[in-house]
C-alpha cells in the first residue's frame, strides 16, 4: 500500500492513533458495566482484561516486525498454516473490525439521546427501549460516512486527525478522575472483608472481563500491527507503540474504575447494591449527582467524541483488514485495488462503509452488536501464538528485528488466557460467533474451486486443529457452569482446569501443524526486505 505520497507514521503518531482507538466508548460503559457484575472487585476485571490483551499482543510484536505489512494480521496464519486457518483467521478478525465501526457510531447516538438540555428534545427520539430507532438510523450512518471520508483520501489526514482527537480524549478522562474524586471521595465503598469487596464471588470478575467491555476497550493494539508498512522504523515502533499505548490505556481505565467505585454515595449501595446501580449516562449522571454540572456537559460532549474518534481509527483498520484478505485471493480482487495517488484502499473503505450500514440496520442495539466483537477478536487472535512460534520452526533463519525472549512459554500462557476470556463471553456468544465466521466459507471454497483445489486438502489438515478447538470451546461453553450461562454440567471452577488443559493440547496441535505452502515463499520475501540489527534482538 505504499506510494510516493503516502506518509509515513512516526512513533507519537502511532500511540496517538492506537489510543484513538482504544480510549472509545469502553470507558463510558466499562466502568459502570463492571460495578454492576463484579462490585468493587471489578476493578481486577481491568487488570486481568490488560493481561489477557497484553500477553496476546506481545507474540505479534515479533511476527508483524517480520512482516511489515498493511493488514498483517489478516494474513499471518495463511503463511504458517495455509489457506484455509488464514482465512478463518482473516474472517473472524474482519468481523470483528466491521461490527466495531457501527458500534461507535451507534454509542455516539445512544449518549446524544439522553442529552439533558430542553433544545436537544428532539435527539431523545433517537433510542426506544435500547434499540436505535429510524430516525437515529439515519444519524449512525451519518457517523459512518464520517468516519469513512476522514480515511477516504490520505493517512496524513487520519493521523492529523487522530492526534488532536486522542489528546482530547486522554485530557477528559483525567479531569473527570480529578473532578470526582476531589468532589466525592468514599474508600469505604471498597469494604472491610472480602466479602464486601467481592460481594457476588470470584467467578464475575472474569465475566466481567469479557461482558463488560473490558477485552472490548483493550482490543486495539492490532491497529498498530494492521499500520505495517506506513510505520516509520517499523522494527522498533510497532513493539514500542503497542506496549506505549496499553500502558497508558490501562492506567487510565484502573483509575477510572477505582473512581467509579469511591465516588458512590454509600447510602445508594446500601439501599440497592452494586446488581442495583441504574445510570444512562454514568460518569456523566455521576457528575450531575456531585453537583458538578460543567463536568457533566463536557463528558456528554465527550461521549460524542470518543466513540467519533475511535471509528475514525477503525474504519483504517477495517479496509486494511479487507484489502489484505484480497491478498489472500478468497475475496474479489477489485476489493483490494489501492488508489495510485494516495496509497489508499479505496474500494475497501466503501465496501466496509456499506456491510457496516446493513450490520447496524439488523442489529441496532450497543449491547447486540457488542456481543459478536469479544469472541470473534479473540478467535483471530489465537492463531497468533501458534504462528508465532512455528515460524521459529519453520523460518529460523528468517529476519527477526525483534526476537522475543520468553515467547516460549508467553505463547502458549497468551493462548489459555485466551481461550478463558472466549468462555467468560458467556453462552450462545461462542456458538454465534462461530456460525458468522461460517458464513464466510462459501468464499474460501469458491476461490479454492477456481484454483482447482490445489492445496484444499493439505490446508485442511493443517487447520484441522483450529476446527478441533472451535467445536470444543463451543460444546464447553454449553456444558460450562451457570456462573457462565452453561448447563452446570462441569462447575466453577472446573470449567477453568478443563479448559486450560485442553487450550495447551489444542496450542500444541496446532504448533505442530505447520507446513509449508506458496505464501510462505512471499512470506520469505517479504522477510527478506527487513533489516535487523543485533541490538534489538531482545526485547
């Protein structure tokens, strides 16, 4: 996706375009969603929520400075594993990305409806019972067309965008920590016992993990890996940009929780408890009750332009995603045609703008479309540890500007913290999930038809773990406890042990799996255009 005029993105505009993406309606929601499952022990949720994310960010810190590309993620598992684990990998993950357009566009909405102001009455006829209306139709794909022409012409214009944008975004967070806290303080509100702290138990704080948004608001650091190309010294700035990012993200989010959490009228918990806590707009109806009503206006402001900023970063992310599934040949070609002035996939950007129109028109509600974005995330992303380390195997001579130290066992440790957070996600939202991503293979066999199935059969057998797993992380979450919303054949805590075990069988399969096909031949050669340097071998 290079050309002449396109800009290269340095390090400071690299954070500031992954915060634009992670600093989006999750915290809006997040925190409050959170209280409400897990009490005061939410804020552990947030902790292990950056865990779960970070671990699985830190195996494609190697693999996407091997391959700095546009779209890399799209693309990893099709190089280790073949055609058919890339596109599965590629689907999942681009559904993903398309349902996280709509759903910032649709927050946005959602907050501009309960506007408090008289002249704003007529944006209340945009929510009914949850769900957008007609009328608030119209104002999402507003959003969207937005947020598609802020990316239609160069990435000098996205990253100038974003960079002003996240700035915002990080400056509003921080004064409300401030502001509430100064106007509002209960540390009591934590408890005195365990009990207390965690009033409904330990199995909702991994719920909340996955329900509350929490995996939700960490999960772009893969705009960082999709940039590839556009990254200026990408062998160091993609490691630094996603571990920058995170850092600052999480710290903002634990703070955040910790200050939803001490600045509840005690007497509210008491009379309701945490199940009870009801907000529309929370930090903002937070503000209102402490009496502090500018902040109050500037977080309704902010709601409009968190979510706006992040489906700016999206929409990038997106068409990146679907023009590197066109490299893989299992989508129309003309999808991934790049615009020669400005380095752009154009085509991509309207087809994303598009699905993204007829996904928010099907389903209209934040919490709807919520439900298919955690798993199908994580499901793309659990190819990456297993690729990551066959590409030890089956590339060791390969260009390594980064060479993860404890990749050994970080990769597998990243595979079972993702496979958990998978049934956190809680029952049917594995089996749904996994029937979207069926959807897609009509594409893969027609494309392979027109190839003569050249490779179908050995692609299979090379995936043949992955179609393993996804039947028993299904069958799991089915049979999984009530804690979970399974049948409570196998209870909490035994779901975990089983679980685990599993995911390493299932994670060693997989590494064994392995094979060499074409596209490790343009994986080589794209290998072969990095340089690496002895100094940053370790990291």
């Amino acid at each position: 996706m290079d050309s002449k005029h396109t800009t290269k993105i340095g390090l400071f505009q690299l954070v500031m375009l992954a915060l634009g993406s992670l600093i989006g309606s999750g915290w809006l929601f997040g925190a409050w969603e959170a209280s409400r499952i897990a009490g005061p022990a939410s804020i552990i949720s947030w902790v292990i929520g950056g865990l779960v994310i970070g671990a699985v960010a830190y195996d494609y810190v190697e693999i996407g400075a091997m391959f700095p590309e546009a779209g890399g993620m799209s693309k990893y598992a099709q190089y280790s594993h073949g055609s058919l684990l890339g596109f599965i990998a590629a689907w999942a993950n681009w559904i993903s990305l398309i349902t996280l357009i709509p759903i910032e566009a649709v927050a946005a909405v959602q907050y501009m409806s309960t506007w408090p102001w008289s002249w704003a009455n007529w944006t209340h006829q945009f929510l009914h019972n949850g769900v957008i209306t007609n009328l608030g139709l119209l104002v999402v794909f507003g959003f969207i067309l937005i947020f598609t022409l802020l990316n239609y012409w160069s990435v000098r214009v996205l990253t100038g965008f974003t960079s002003l944008i996240s700035i915002f975004k990080l400056g509003v967070p921080t004064l409300t920590i401030i502001m509430l806290t100064l106007s509002g303080f209960y540390p009591q509100n934590y408890g005195s016992s365990i009990h207390d702290f965690m009033p409904y138990g330990t199995a909702p704080i991994f719920a909340a993990t996955s329900v509350a948004g929490i995996i939700f608001s960490f999960n772009a650091f893969q705009t960082v890996i999709n940039m590839g190309s556009e990254i200026k010294n990408s062998r160091k700035n993609i490691g630094r940009g996603i571990a920058i990012s995170l850092i600052i993200s999480g710290i903002i989010y634990i703070i955040l929780q910790s200050t939803f959490i001490t600045s509840l009228d005690p007497a509210m918990i008491a009379k309701s408890g945490w199940h009870g806590i009801q907000f529309n707009s929370p930090f903002a109806d937070l503000a209102i009750l402490l009496g502090i009503h500018w902040l109050a206006v500037l977080l309704y402001m902010d709601a409009f332009v968190s979510p706006f900023g992040t489906g700016v970063s999206f929409v990038a992310s997106t068409a990146r995603a679907l023009y590197a599934m066109e490299g893989n040949h299992h989508i129309p070609s003309f999808i991934g045609k790049v615009n020669t002035t400005y380095g752009i996939p154009r085509v991509a950007l309207i087809v994303d703008t598009f699905l993204s129109m007829v996904m928010v028109s099907i389903f209209r509600s934040w919490a709807v479309l919520a439900t298919v974005i955690c798993t199908s995330t994580l499901i793309a992303y659990l190819t990456g540890p297993v690729t990551a380390v066959s590409f030890r195997k089956m590339g060791p001579n390969f260009n390594r500007p980064v060479k993860l130290k404890h990749l050994s066992w970080m990769a597998p440790f990243s595979f079972v913290l993702a496979s958990l957070a998978t049934y956190w996600a809680m029952w049917p939202t594995t089996i749904q999930v996994i029937l979207v991503i069926l959807l897609g293979l009509p594409f893969y066999f027609y494309y392979e038809y027109k190839t003569g199935f050249t490779s179908t059969r050995k692609a299979f057998w090379s995936s043949l773990w992955m179609i393993g797993y996804l039947i028993f992380i299904s069958a799991m979450s089915y049979l999984g406890s009530h804690e979970f919303n399974g049948i409570n054949w196998i209870h909490y805590p035994y779901d975990f042990v089983v679980i685990i075990i599993a995911s390493l069988a299932f994670y060693y399969w997989g590494v064994h799996s392995w094979q060499i096909f074409p596209d490790y031949y343009q994986a080589k050669k794209l290998n072969e255009t990095v340089v690496t340097e002895k100094e940053t071998s370790t990291k």
